[in-house]
C-alpha cells in the first residue's frame, strides 16, 4: 500500500444492490475499472471523490460503521446518500473509536460450496 498521502478517498455505488465501496487508491477510476473487471455486475459507478483525503479512510468507516455491509462495502441509505452528495465531511473534531472492516471480515468462517 502506498503512503496516504498520495491516496484519495473514494466512493463507488452499485444501486443494485443498495451498497457503496469506500476506499482510497491513488488512481480511483483505476480502482473503478478494476472493480468493473472482476465484478459480476457492471452497475458500480464512482458517487465521489475526495481529493487527498486518503488518510480520511478509517475515520469514515468509524462514521458509518452501523451501515456496514462487508469489507469496505456500506449500505447506500438516503442518510449515506445525502451524506457523499454533500462532500462527504467529517464532523468537526470527529475522532474515531476502534473499527477495522479488514479485521471484522477475516473472522468470519469461510463457507466451502464443494464437498
């Protein structure tokens, strides 16, 4: 991974499926047509992003962690919505408790489809 400083702060929606990918990557359409090469779907489309603000990425899955979906994958309500559509700000002197979507994903018990 590269320093954050160099990252941006992206969101990446699949109305489909009512969810939304928040993540920082130094090219975020990069990471987009990543996301479109290996997805089954072709409905993920980039709803914001946040120049420089990589390092904003933790505190944003803090912020949202009662939405969380799977991974870096929220829930794409109207408060998130809205939220994304007005700048995605953190609120003032917002500090962050502990929430690692990595760490919460890796505790779940792999389920094989093959007998």
């Amino acid at each position: 991974m590269k320093p954050k400083d160099n990252m941006h702060l992206y969101y990446i929606g699949c109305q489909s499926l009512g969810v939304v990918k928040i993540g920082r990557a130094v090219d975020p359409n990069g990471r987009l047509r990543s996301l479109l090469h290996g997805s089954p779907t072709t409905d993920l489309n980039m709803l914001f992003v946040a120049w420089d603000r990589g390092a904003d990425e933790y505190a944003v899955h803090y912020l949202w962690r009662n939405k969380h979906h799977h991974g870096e994958w929220f829930v794409l309500d109207e408060e998130l919505r809205s939220w994304i559509e007005s700048g995605a700000e953190l609120p003032d002197g917002f500090v962050p408790g502990k929430f690692n979507c990595r760490k919460k994903l890796m505790k779940r018990k792999a389920v094989s489809i093959f007998y």
